[in-house]
DNA sequence: GAGCTCTGAATTTTT
DNA sequence: TTCAGAGCTC
C-alpha cells in the first residue's frame, strides 16, 4: 500500500482503495471529497490502471484539472502520464466523443456548438418563420421556449406534464410549442449544429445499440464522477450506458447541496444509485475538515430545516470562538460599506483578498458593490452571471472561426453579416443560400451579386476568408489575429466602450495560442468559457491578489477564509421566482446552506433593511425587507446578531412590510 | 430592404 | 436600466 494513503481518514481511505465495483461517496460539504477524488485517480494509477482508460467527470473543467494536477504530484513518477487521464464536464466529454464517433449517429463530423443563446436565437428565427409572434397573445418569449424544452429532454418528461408544472403560464401554447420544437430539433440538424442538451443526447443515443455502448464504455477502466448531486437524468442514462461491461464507477455527491433543479438536475440519482448498480457501496463522509464548529452548527441548523433530507450533521474539530454574525444594514449602501470595511480589516490582519468571498443569490445583486470596490480602488474578479461567452464582440470573433469549421452553421453567418453595413436579414439569408449551393466555401461570398451598398463590405469579408481557409484546420492564433484586421474597426464603432471591451478580444487571442486545433479550441471556449476579466478594477500594485465577488451557484465546491453572504432578505434569498412551490424553496434552503459551508473562519450574513426602486418606484420609492426566512428562531440561537439599522427607523410600512416580523424585532429591542 | 427611433416590458441560477 | 420589437423613413 503506497505510503501517502496516510494522509487520508479511515472513510476517505476506504473510498479511494474500494476495489471494484460500483461505489457511492455521499460526502457533506468540505469533508474532503476532492481529496478523495485525486487520491482515488492517484491509486488507480499506482495500481497499474492505465491513465488514458479514466474518465473524470467534473462540473467544470477546473476542477478536473486541478484533480488531475493534484493526482500526479501524488504519483509523482517523474513523468507524468496523469494528462492522458479524459478529465471534463459531461457537455465537454461528449464532444470529444461525438467527434470520435459523429457518424455513428448521422451527424457530420464538423458540427459545431450552438450556446444558448444561439440556441435561442434559432428559436427565435422559427418562430418567426411560423408566424407565432403575430398573434393576439403574446406568445411565451424566446428564452422561456428555450427553457421549456430543454425542460423536457434533460428531464426526458411530457411536455404536457413540464407545461404544467412549470410553466402554467404557457399551458395554452402547447400545440404551437411542440411545433416549434419539432422544427427546432429538424433546423439543426439541417445545419448540423448542437445545442448544449443534445451533446448529452446525442451521447446518450450513441449507447443504445449494446456493441457500441460496449466498445465506448469499454474505452474506460474506471469512471468518477464528481457532484453527483446535480446530474440529471439523461446524465444518469449516460453512466449506465456507459457500464454495461464493466461495473467501476464511482460517484460523489452531497444531496443537501443539489442546485441545479432549473437544469433538469435530481437528486433521485444519487438516492437512487445503489438501484441503478445493484452490488453498490456506500460511503459517507462526515467529518469536516473546512469550517471552524460555529460555522458548521449554524450551517447544519439551517440545514435541518429541511423537509427530507438523506446525510447526517457534520463535525468538525476546529474550533472558534466567534460565532457567524447576522448583521441588519440600514439599506444596501450602508450593506456595501459594512463588508468592505471587514474585507479590509481581514487583509490588515493577514487574510488576503483572494482569501475571502462575497456571495449572492443573483449577479445583478453586486452592482451596487462593484461601483464602490471600483472606486476604492479595491482589485476583484466576478463569477458567475454575465460572462465572457455571452459578450456580443466575442461571439463575433467566435463566428468566423464557426464559419470556417461549419459553413452550414446560420447562426454564425447571420453574426458575421450583421456586421457588414448594407447587409440586413433578407440578403443574409441570400448570402447564406449562395455559399451553400456554391459547395459551402466561404469564400463564396465574393461571388454573390450583393446590393451595391454592400460589395465592399463583401469585398473585405471574402478576403479574410482568402487568407484564412488556406490555413485550415490549424493555428487558430493566425486566424483569429487575421480576422480581427477586418473585425476591429467594425467593432470599434459598433460599440460605446471598445475600449474595455478589446480586452476581451486580446485574451481571445491569447487563449487560442495554447491550441492547435482550431476545432479544440471554439469547443474549450464555448463549453467552458474562462469568466470575463473586464470587471476586473485592478491597480498596478495590487495585481496579484483581489477580492472574490460570486454568485452563490459559481461559488460551488470552493472555499475561503472569509465568506460574506449579503442581500440574505426573503424576495432575494430565496429568489422571489423560486418560492412557487415547495421544492423550489428547498432548493433555495440548500443554496443557502451552499453559502454558508464555503466559509472556514469566518462568516457574516447581512441584510439591508430597505431598499430603494429605481424604476417603477412603489410609493415613496421605498420598501423594507425581511430576513432571509431560513433563519428561523433556531438558526438564529446559533448567530451573533448585529445591528447597524434600527427597526425604529421605519417610518412608512411599505409593500413588503410584515407587522408581524417587526413587532418581534421590537419585543427583543426592548431588552437590549 | 436597411436602419433608425420610439415605446413598452421585465428583471435567477449555468453547461 | 436595458432590451426587444414595432413602425417609420430613406
């Protein structure tokens, strides 16, 4: 037995050598699950498992590659055969299949990949062909068709049955609905393009003739799993697919911190796993190594409140004394002011930037915040919401490469067309029959008898294509350096800032250096984009370290020193969109309970007692909040309440005003 | 048919 | 505030 298995606890230790066979790790938070999961490739490998024949599956490519990393510090063998291990999120994995195996389900093998919102924008384009926008009514907007439909296959139900539940509102269009999808689904396969759900579908599809499942899955000796709690059916369809002839597999999960419940994700496959395997171990893990006891006790208190719940309460043995802090702000401003203050008296004490986290239910939640840190000066990097693949001059630069790689890719060409001054959707569309019917060469385009606004437009764009599809497949740099010549003073007076925008595009640039294959590529940016570095508010001397701003969804298996959970008021935490239905406020409960596990010494909750509307102002332009409602009376025992604000303070009820919460509030003021 | 301007509506989480 | 869509003008 190698010597470095030391290092792990007796439950850790017995996950990472379990020797064959279907194993389920239920592991709360911070109980070493990524440990587990690096140790577990390092032993397969000093057992003599051939690296090329595991397959990790992570929810980002990060931690995958962190893993990998960790793993082959563990193996240490001078040379490093760990990269061979196929490490990545389900969605990039599948494309690295489908690519192997594109014919064997009728797609061309230089398919390309719609994001979302290419994906509702060919929503959009059929709906408009079906006349659907005409009617009376409004008919459900783009995204919302998007999200029904992606509903139905990631949770492989009824559409009757999703329309239903979780979307009574579009209950009406169901007829209309199940048209456009069918011509959805048809449209891209026409273009040959993917859609985020059909890499999984398309994969899943690969694995129903049993030879070809057998051949694909028998590609891996061992495949793990990583959050396993956030997978959803077909994902699930996958695993077993792709273990019909041998029986190793290993997930990991915590029930209690299942987020993904929009994206179709169940925690029936964990619950279910022992089914689904039969012959399957279970491992709990319990003890926490992350957050000191007060953390932990709030954390599992608030947890507790949970209607079902599957794992026990964790322990930790560090110990604190300082309790979690609930502190009432007066209102937003004075919320920023209070943790910006903290956040820098940490640092004076030798906690850096990077070391603490202020998290939040929704992206927009920071703005306020972001404003200020940017005044102060103070360095910090944002995940989650609006990201670097969403911003419109990346997708521009994107689309040219798509082109390139899939000239049947409409979408793309409609970008790039868009861009061109004479060119509007009806020579588009004309533009894009001719490449076609002249063999699907881009350089086409020189040849279409264009309108004279837009021959030099055309003119300019047909030499790019000259210069770059002589260059094929490779050196993705070269090109995007070639495209960006013609790109950028489109872009430089298409936008109001370019400015803070250009450096999207140089990091464009710089990312496709590290690649080959220009294919690889537009699949790493577009199945797992890096998160945009243009909010970053550094300062020359700072540089190196800055404070964490994320979204409670991005901050999913990381940790920090000091966590801030701000905006806890009920409308917010949970999201007003989401307290439909009891299992939408559950899934809510364990977002907190997320939140708060992410901290390891220190921790503060805060929320601003009112709020000011900017626009459609109610009243007086004012509301008052109430607390987060998963802070019950027992939760609360377990915090250190802090008031900045006085419930006094309040001098008009307003509409979210609840007599009730304040005349509590005002009983215990009394004795303060 | 392109492109501008005005109006009205809505506003989570992400591969 | 921002975005999508309708309607108007060149």
């Amino acid at each position: 037995m190698p010597q470095w298995l030391d290092d792990l606890n007796a439950e850790q230790r017995a996950a990472v050598t379990h020797g064959g066979g279907p194993l389920l790790v239920v592991a709360g938070a911070g109980t070493g699950k990524t440990k587990t999961l690096a140790y577990r490739v390092a032993y397969l490998i000093s057992q003599g498992v051939d690296p090329g024949c595991i397959l990790l599956l992570t929810f980002t490519r990060r931690a995958a590659q962190e893993m990998i990393e960790r793993a082959s510090t563990i193996v240490a063998r001078g040379t490093s055969t760990t990269g061979r291990v196929w490490g990545g999120t389900f969605h990039a994995i599948a494309h690295r299949l489908l690519r192997l195996y594109a014919d064997a389900v009728g797609i061309g093998r230089e398919f390309t990949v719609l994001d979302q919102g290419d994906a509702e924008s060919l929503i959009h384009l059929i709906r408009h062909e079906m006349g659907l926008h005409e009617k009376e009514k409004r008919f459900p907007r783009k995204g919302t068709c998007l999200a029904v439909y992606s509903r139905c296959v990631n949770s492989g139900e009824d559409l009757k049955h999703v329309l239903e539940r979780d979307f009574p509102w579009c209950d009406e269009w169901e007829s209309e609905l199940r048209e456009l999808f069918r011509r959805y689904v048809v449209r891209k396969q026409e273009r040959n393009v993917l859609d985020y759900d059909d890499l999984l579908l398309y994969w899943m599809a690969l694995l129903d003739r049993p030879e070809r499942a057998a051949e694909i899955g028998g590609r891996f000796d061992h495949i793990l799993v990583d959050e396993y709690q956030d997978t959803n059916i077909v994902q699930a369809r996958i695993l077993r697919g792709m273990r019909t002839t041998r029986q190793d597999i290993m997930v990991v999960g915590d029930d209690a911190q299942s987020i993904y419940r929009f994206r179709g994700a169940t925690v029936r496959n964990m619950l279910d796993f022992p089914k689904q395997f039969s012959g399957a171990t279970v491992i709990k893990l319990e003890q926490n190594y992350r957050s000191v006891t007060p953390i932990l006790d709030t954390a599992n208190l608030l947890i507790a409140g949970a209607s079902e719940r599957y794992t026990k309460d964790l322990w930790s043995e560090r110990k604190s004394d300082e309790l979690p802090r609930l502190v009432l702000c007066k209102d937003p401003s004075e919320q920023d002011d209070y943790v910006i203050d903290r956040v820098l008296r940490h640092y004076e004490e030798g906690i850096p930037l990077r070391r603490q986290a202020i998290l939040f239910r929704a992206s927009h939640l920071s703005d306020t915040l972001e404003v200020e840190l940017v005044r102060r000066n103070i360095p910090y990097h944002k995940f989650g919401g609006l990201r670097f693949l969403e911003a419109a001059h990346v997708k521009d630069l994107l689309a040219f490469l798509r082109v390139l790689e899939n000239p049947r890719d409409e979408l793309a060409w409609f970008r790039i067309l868009d861009l061109l001054d004479g060119v509007g959707p009806t020579t588009a569309s004309r533009i894009v029959e001719h490449v076609e019917q002249a063999g699907g060469d881009p350089r086409a385009v020189r040849s279409f008898p264009g309108p004279p606004a837009a021959r030099v437009g055309l003119a300019d764009l047909a030499q790019v294509f000259d210069d770059v599809v002589p260059m094929g497949a490779k050196n993705p740099e070269a090109q995007v350096e070639r495209i960006r010549r013609f790109y950028d003073p489109i872009f430089a007076r298409t936008y109001e800032n370019p400015a803070a925008r250009v450096r999207d595009l140089i990091s464009l640039e710089q990312i496709a250096s590290g690649y080959r294959s220009r294919q690889q590529f537009l699949a790493d940016v577009q199945l797992d984009p890096p998160t945009s570095t243009s909010e970053l508010a550094a300062s020359p001397y700072l540089d190196e370290d800055w404070l964490v701003l994320s979204t409670i969804h991005s901050a999913k298996g990381c940790e920090w020193d000091v966590v801030y959970l701000i905006h806890a008021a009920d409308g917010f935490l949970p999201s007003d969109l989401s307290t439909g239905s009891q299992e939408e406020i559950e899934e809510e409960r364990r977002l907190a309970y997320v939140a708060l596990t992410r901290a390891k010494d220190h921790l503060y909750v805060t929320w601003p007692l009112r709020y000011y509307h900017k626009w459609y102002a109610l009243g007086d332009g004012h509301s008052y909040a109430q607390l987060c409602r998963f802070f019950t009376k027992d939760v609360l025992a377990s915090v250190e309440e802090v008031a900045l604000a006085r419930p006094e303070e309040k001098d008009d009820p307003g509409s979210f005003y609840d007599p009730e919460a304040d005349i509590q509030q005002r009983m215990r003021d009394m004795w303060e």
